[in-house]
C-alpha cells in the first residue's frame, strides 16, 4: 500500500486531475447557487451532490481505471508482480489505496459545495443542521469507493486505459438510458441496472421499481446493494483473469 501511495503522490498528473475534479464539482455548484432567487429556486442538497456525481466522481473514476492500467501501457506490469508474486495482493492495494483516496476527496468535496452553495445561494439549506447533508457526507463516500471497485474491476478485464473508460462510459451514458426501450423487458432491467441504482442512493431518492407508481420501490440500501453486487461481481471476475493470464 506505501508503494501504491508513493506512486500516486509522486505523480503530478494525479494532482492536477484531482484539483480539475474539485474545481468542476465546486463550479457546478456555485453556478446554481447564483441562480438561485426566492422566486424560482434552483439550488438545493441534491443540486449539490448531482455537480459532485456529473463531474467529480466521474473524473475520480477516470483516476482509478488508470491505476490499473497504466502500468500495462508503460510495461512496469511484469516488475510490478516480480516483487509481489500474489498478484491479489497488489490488486487489493490499488483499491485500498484509491478507494480510501477517493472516499475523502469525496466527503471533502461534498462537504465545501454544502458550505460554499449554502453562502451563495439566495435560499441556503442550513447544510449544518440538514438530514439529507448528514446522510450525503457518509453515503456519497461510500458508494464512492464501490465505484472504486467498479471501474478497477473493468480495468483489470479489459487491461487498456481507453477501451477500460470507453466501456465504462458507454455503459453508464448510452447502454443503460437505451434499456428502457427495449419492448416488454428493458424496463425491468433499467430497474436492476447499476449505474440507475448508484444514482439513486447518491441523491437519496428511492428507485421507483418496474413500474412507477404501480409496483413496490426499491429502498436505498436495496439500490446499494445491487450496485454492491456488480461492482463485486465485475472486480472477482477482474482478479480472476489477472491471477490466470500471464504477467
């Protein structure tokens, strides 16, 4: 794990994105809070946590695809499991390492948008005395480490920085919004789908179910927990390949 931080901190690009991360999120969110008027109310907790998940959490998940692959673009890969044989081992660092990364970066951005909107904004939400500021400040870095585990997964499958972040993208902003058209069934796989149900659980709203208004809706730790279940399911599988293929 000192080795996989040492790697980060060492890295400039590791600083600027995460300062381009901030920046984004912040500006997201100040942006709305100036809009806001007392007639027409544009700012609110979950416009705060949406600049976060637009931008932010998107460019953390950029960072942790590259930790991965990085090291098979440059060829360091076969050193790297020289020096620690149990390839698990370093897989485990890399998430341990990032995903703690990004936990705090996420509980610290989250938690100036709050302080800055609230100073901003012509109708503030009290964010130190507010429920759903309470529960963003746990919530949003949990499941940001899960995404950790996520997009690691898909790094370690696909081996390549591009292919790795393309699949990602592609799933998260074409595949599952095109669900829903898909006659009959597309619904009902939208609803289990992960990147709705991190969605969701970001922004405190319960998953409406197959359908809206008719059938039960998904609680929030439900929606968690199925996006728990694929960001698992897809980092096994990731271990797996690396422990089979050849270094």
């Amino acid at each position: 794990m000192l080795s996989e931080w040492t790697k980060l901190r060492t890295t400039s690009s590791f600083w600027w994105t995460s300062a381009l991360a901030l920046v984004f999120s912040l500006g997201s969110t100040i942006l709305i809070a100036a809009l806001d008027n007392p007639d027409f109310p544009t700012y609110g907790g979950a416009m705060a946590v949406a600049g976060f998940s637009s931008f932010g959490l998107m460019t953390l998940i950029i960072q942790a695809i590259m930790v991965v692959t990085t090291e098979y673009r440059f060829k360091v890969n076969s050193t790297n499991f020289s020096l620690t044989p149990k390839r698990w081992q370093v897989a485990l660092a890399k998430l341990l390492v990032y995903g703690l990364y990004a936990a705090v970066f996420s509980f610290v951005t989250i938690l100036l948008c709050f302080a800055i909107g609230d100073l901003v904004a012509a109708n503030p939400i009290e964010w130190t005395d507010n429920p759903f500021v309470s529960r963003s400040l746990w919530a949003i870095p949990l499941a940001t480490f899960v995404a950790v585990m996520f997009a690691q997964g898909i790094g370690w499958i696909v081996r390549a920085t591009a292919g790795a972040i393309a699949l990602y993208l592609g799933w998260q902003l074409v595949l599952e919004p095109s669900l829903a058209l898909i006659p009959r069934i597309g619904r009902e796989i939208q609803t289990y789908a992960p990147f709705t149900n991190l969605t969701f659980f970001m922004q405190n709203f319960k998953n409406p179910g197959v359908e809206p208004g008719v059938s039960e809706p998904l609680s929030l730790w439900a929606s968690f927990g199925l996006f728990a279940v694929w960001a698992v399911v897809l980092y096994g599988i990731g271990l797996l390949l690396l422990e089979r293929r050849d270094a």
